[in-house]
C-alpha cells in the first residue's frame, strides 16, 4: 500500500536523511526494536528499515537512512508528499523492555544512533534509568543528540577526532561506566557490525547482558526466504523473526559480516547504473 511521506529533513547533507511518513496501522502497532520493509519502484528491491520513532496519535512514523547504493540513494529522491510504493510492518520481534533493577546503557553508533533513540525511549517510558553513550567519527556526524538529551538523564559522547565529548570510541565510554557502576542491569549496542562486536567483547568481562540489533540481508521479513540466517550460540535463525536483537555474546560476528558483503559487486554495478540514469533524467 502506497505511503506519504509527510515531511523529509537532511541529517547529514549527501548521507543521512529522515522522512516522517503517514502509516497509521504501522504506527498503531510500532513497537521499539520493530523495523519495516519497503520497495521504492515497481522493479525495484525490497528493504528493511528500523523504525526510529513513532506518533500513534498523528498516525506517523520516522525512519532514518543512510545512502549506501541504489535502493537508499532512490529512496532519498523522493520529497514530501510523494508516496512510498510498498510499506510492510511492524515486522520482527520487538525489544524486551520491562522494569530493570538497575540502569540500561544504549549504545549507539552511526546511523544505529536513531534506531538506539527508539529503545531508549521505551526503556525511559518503563520507568529505567537509561544511559545513552553514542559516538561518530567526528561531531557533525552525531545524530538525534537533541532528542535523546530531551528525556535521557545522561548522555555521553565520544567522537574519533576528539570533536566533540571524549576522544575515541564508545567502548572507552562504556567500560569507564561498567567499571565505576556494577549496578548496570543491561547493555543494547545499534550500529555498525565492528562496533557491536566491539561493544559485545567489552561487555563479556563484566558478566552484563548484551543485546545487540542486527542489519544481516532481508528479502522477505517474514521467515521464509532464509536470506537473513545468522548464527547465535551454535544454531541457526532468522534474524527477521527470531530477531532482530539477540545476545551480543552469542552472535558469530565474522559470519554476519562476510554475508553482508556477498553481493559487493553486483550492488556496486547497480548503483553506478542508478548514477548514470538519474543524471540523464536530471539533465532532460
Ligand atoms: C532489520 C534491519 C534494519 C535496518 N535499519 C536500517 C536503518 O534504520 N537505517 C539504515 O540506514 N539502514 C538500515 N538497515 C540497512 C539497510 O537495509 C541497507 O543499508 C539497505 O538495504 C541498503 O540498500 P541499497 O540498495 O541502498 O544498498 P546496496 O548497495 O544494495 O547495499 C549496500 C549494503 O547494504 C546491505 N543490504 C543491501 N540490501 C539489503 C537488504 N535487502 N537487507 C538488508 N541489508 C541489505 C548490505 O550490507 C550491502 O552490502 C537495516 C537492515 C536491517 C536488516
Ligand atoms: S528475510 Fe527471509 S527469512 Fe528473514
């Protein structure tokens, strides 16, 4: 079913964009952690993105998007009030969030940071003390910072160039807290493949729950394709109905990633093919 977009604002001028679109039915049933699954074109592929935020009462959601080749970059053409062709979600497990004994860090990193902002946001709502740490290579790159400041009693910042808050990453952060605060109840990492390793193998030594939100190639969403097996403690599962969160412990990183690149070069053609021809309609 074909959904409006209602308004668009640039993040990252060239890279990441956010798009608020009308779908009440999503919106009525969006829960954190839920992501859906669109199609731009009639030809064109499906994919999945997380829901960043949700308004029941104005019948909206927000989704936030990096550009990384021809479905993004498609996508990101598209301004207020035109349409979406296909919508389809709320899709995948949503985020186990109830009332913890202590706090929760959300960690984010890159375009994770508004994906993480969902979470948090429910963790916030359960009545948790949330503590946010999000990081980027330098601070023009760091998202949602106002809107997670605005209920997140700490939110702490590490940019690589040392731009903004610490120098460095956000395990440096992180590891700081575990090592001061032996009360935290639960870690959720968003971002990267190498950061929530990252985030995982930090956490190990404390013994603290690690859930992780992971991106593997989706066709379906709905379990029958097999395109988005990963495996977690020795067994295989669908990251789109089994997941998309799983124990940050358990997660065969190294697999997730070599099946992420599968289809390099045949992505990168298409994109330059979706270069080439929207210059050409550009210039008609
Ligand atoms: C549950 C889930 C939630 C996601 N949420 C977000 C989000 O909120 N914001 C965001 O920017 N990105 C998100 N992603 C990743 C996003 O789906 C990909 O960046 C997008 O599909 C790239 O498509 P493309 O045609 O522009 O790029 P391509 O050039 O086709 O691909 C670039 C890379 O994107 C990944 N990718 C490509 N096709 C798919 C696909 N069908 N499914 C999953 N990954 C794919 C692969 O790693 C690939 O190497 C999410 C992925 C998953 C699985
Ligand atoms: S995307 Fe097809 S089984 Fe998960």
């Amino acid at each position: 079913m074909p959904s409006r977009i209602l308004r668009k604002r640039r993040l990252i001028e060239g890279q990441t964009t956010e798009l608020v679109i009308e779908a009440p039915h999503i919106a009525a049933k969006a829960k954190p952690g839920n992501f859906v699954i669109l199609r731009v074109w009639e030809e064109g592929e499906r994919i999945p993105l997380t829901i960043a935020d949700a308004d029941t009462g104005a019948g909206t959601i927000t989704l936030v998007f990096l550009l990384m080749g021809k479905t993004t970059a498609h996508l990101d053409t598209l301004e207020a009030g035109d349409d979406i062709l296909d919508l389809c979600g709320p899709l995948g497990r949503p985020t186990e969030i109830h009332k913890l004994d202590g706090p929760v860090i959300c960690v984010g990193g890159g375009t994770g940071i508004a994906a993480m902002h969902h979470i948090a946001k429910g963790h916030h709502a359960a009545g948790n003390h949330v503590v946010t740490i999000i990081g980027a290579r330098c601070e023009d790159l760091l998202l949602f910072r106002d809107e997670l400041c605005s209920f997140c009693p700490e939110v702490l910042i590490s940019t690589n160039d040392g731009s903004c808050g610490r120098q460095g990453f956000v395990t440096d952060l992180l590891v700081e807290r575990l090592t001061e605060d032996k009360t935290v109840a639960e870690v959720v990492a968003i971002g990267p493949v190498p950061m929530m390793r990252a985030v995982a193998e930090a956490t190990r030594p404390f013994g603290v729950k690690t859930t992780v939100s992971l991106n593997s190639i989706m066709v379906d969403g709905i379990g029958m394709c097999g395109a988005c097996r990963v495996s977690v403690g020795g067994e295989t599962k669908f990251a789109c109905v089994d997941g998309p969160e799983f124990d940050g412990h358990q997660v065969d990183f190294a697999g997730l990633a070599a099946r992420l690149t599968s289809f390099k070069e045949q992505e990168r053609l298409s994109y330059e093919e979706f270069k080439k021809s929207h210059v050409c309609q550009c210039s008609k």
